[in-house]
C-alpha cells in the first residue's frame, strides 16, 4: 500500500494491489497530490487493471492524462454525490476497457473525450452527463458499448444518427437504456456497416417507429430489446433478413393492433420472442388484447406467402410449400433456391 500527503492536507491517495488489480481511494482536494499519488503507486506496475474510487469532491476536472501507459482496464467509481468531470486530452491507447459511473456520478464535457481511447474494445458508460450523444464512428476496435441511465445535455430531440457508431464492424453489443432525454428516433443509417451486431438493447427510451430499413445491415443479430418505448406498428420487413435471430423484447408499446400486424402471429411461432406478450392499446376494442392473438385477425385477409416465411424454422408454409432462404429472407415456396419444379414431387 502506497500514500501521499503532508501535515497540510489529509492523506490524497491510497493504492493498493489486489490479483493484478490496482483500487486507487483518492481522499483530497488537491490536484497535485492525486496526480503524484497515482504515478507512485502504477508506474511500475505491467499491464494492469486500475480501479480509481473517488471519495471526495474535486474542484478542478479529473484528467485521465496522468495515468501511465500501461493500463489495460479502467474503472472509475465517485463515492460523492456531486459528479465529477473526465478530461482526456492525449492518447490512452493502452486501454481496453473503460467503465465509467456504476457507483456515483460523473460528467464528459469534452466532445473529443472518446478520441483519446484508439484502441478501446469495450465501454460501459453509467450515470453520466454527456454532452450530447457522442461520434465513436472511429474507435474501429470496439465490440461492446453500453450507455445506462445518462444524460445527454445538448440534445432536446435525440436521435441517432450514423455518426454514433457507423461502421463499426467489429461492434457485437450495442445498448442505449433510460437516457435523459430518451432517444426519439433511429436513422435508416444509424447502424450501417455493423455486420458483426449480436445484441441490440434501446429500451425505455422514446421511440415512435422504426424503419423496415434499420436492422438491413446487421445480419448476425440475433437478440433485440425495443420494450418500453412508443411504437405502434412495425413492419413485417425490419426482422424477415435476420435469419440469426431468436429473441425480440418489444413489451410495453402502444401497439395498434390492426389487419397490418397480423405478421406477428406467424413471427411468434418463428422465434423465442416476448411477441406474446404485445398487449394491444389500439384500436378500443382490441385493447389489453394479446397482439399475436389470431382472434383478432379473422376478417383480415390471408397472408401473402412472403409473410408466412420469416425464418426457418416457421412452420406456417401451406403444404406442399417450404420455407427457403433466399439472399437473407425467406419465402415459401415448392423448391430450394435455384433449383425448378420439373413434377408434383421433383425439383432440378
């Protein structure tokens, strides 16, 4: 264990060093002894894990610049209530993981904050104040971002735009839950060129619709979470070119449960979905009715067989049709892709 202070000042900063990681309890006002304090207890310390437990209220920004280059693992908690400001102003490009306000609270003013973590693969960003909704479209490296319970100042309408993380092919887990104000739409090229995309988790925010377009770049998805926003339909086209997918959350929308969604009672049955658990707010009759319930679609017209086929395991193809995937969709029809019907019983 390692400290610094003098007869002025209580002890700044205690280190101590834990199975490679290093918990840093900073205790002081002054800027001087927590910066000497941190030097002296990681600069010989090889490729670590940094903890920094802020028990004090700071009146300068806390800089991330004095940390030394061989931090792998960041994680900053404040034990205070009033939040603290993160600076960064040169490059961290050691760091692999930043984890930022899971205890307490903490604001980002500089917009350029993120620019300084080049080879960054994971962030978790809790209870703090942002700027506005922040541009990582560069941090190619990235595969996790989560931001929870934050607050983006500058941003009265917020939407997402293809800025945010456009691009970002290695990105797997991408989850924006709760922020004030709550996000109130998505651009159709919000998540373009995320190829890799596994999880997608938006949920309690404000979001109206979304486009058949949004998803057209994320192949690989295979879990969505869109409950607790303001959606009231969805298009049938948004999931049928995501053969990956297995489990949608849409809960707690108010649905209008027209002939338009009658697509749900077939995806139901096609994936491990929260979909029965869609209760419909419109129109008044339907009300507190399960949107999968196939009652209420009995005058509705037939399905086109397009929409009897949304993945392969969809057991609703008319016999003797089959569900086939074709160029990321899946249609019903007689036989594979790329091969005709020559009989009631061949296909060449």
């Amino acid at each position: 264990v390692a400290g610094v202070g003098n007869g002025d000042v209580n002890l700044s900063v205690t280190c101590g060093c834990i199975d490679s990681t290093v918990t840093c309890d900073i205790h002081t006002k002054v800027k001087l002894y927590i910066d000497e304090g941190i030097r002296k207890c990681i600069h010989k310390i090889d490729k670590t894990s940094l903890a920094l437990n802020i028990n004090t209220s700071l009146e300068e920004p806390f800089s991330l610049d004095i940390l030394t280059d061989n931090i792998l693992y960041l994680d900053i908690h404040n034990l205070q209530a009033v939040p603290v400001n993160i600076t960064a102003t040169r490059n961290l490009a050691d760091i692999r993981t930043l984890t930022i306000g899971i205890q307490g609270n903490f604001s980002i003013t500089n917009n350029s904050f993120f620019y300084y973590f080049p080879r960054i693969e994971k962030i978790s960003i809790y209870n703090t104040i942002l700027q506005s909704i922040p541009s990582l479209s560069h941090l190619h490296t990235l595969t996790y971002l989560g931001i929870q319970n934050s607050v983006f100042l500058n941003s009265p309408n917020t939407q997402i735009e293809e800025e945010f993380v456009g691009g970002l092919y290695q990105l797997k887990y991408l989850q924006i839950s709760n922020p004030s104000p709550p996000i109130s739409s998505i651009s159709d090229l919000a998540l373009r060129g995320l190829s890799s995309l596994a999880t997608l988790m938006l949920d309690y925010n404000n979001i109206h619709s979304v486009s058949e377009n949004l998803l057209q770049y994320s192949h690989q998805l295979n879990s969505l979470s869109l409950c607790h926003n303001n959606i009231t339909y969805l298009h049938f086209r948004t999931f049928q070119q995501l053969p990956f997918l297995t489990w949608i959350d849409m809960t707690d929308n108010p649905f209008n449960c027209s002939c338009d969604l009658q697509w749900m009672y077939t995806a139901n049955h096609a994936y491990n979905t929260s979909l029965m658990s869609i209760i419909c707010k419109y129109p008044a009759e339907y009300e507190e009715s399960k949107a999968t319930s196939q009652d209420l679609y009995t005058l509705c017209p037939p399905l086109p067989l397009s929409l009897q086929c949304l993945n392969k395991s969809t057991p609703l193809c008319p016999s003797p049709l089959s569900c086939y995937n074709t160029a990321h969709s899946y249609q019903c029809s007689t036989c594979p892709p790329g091969y005709g019907q020559v009989s009631d019983s061949r296909c060449l």
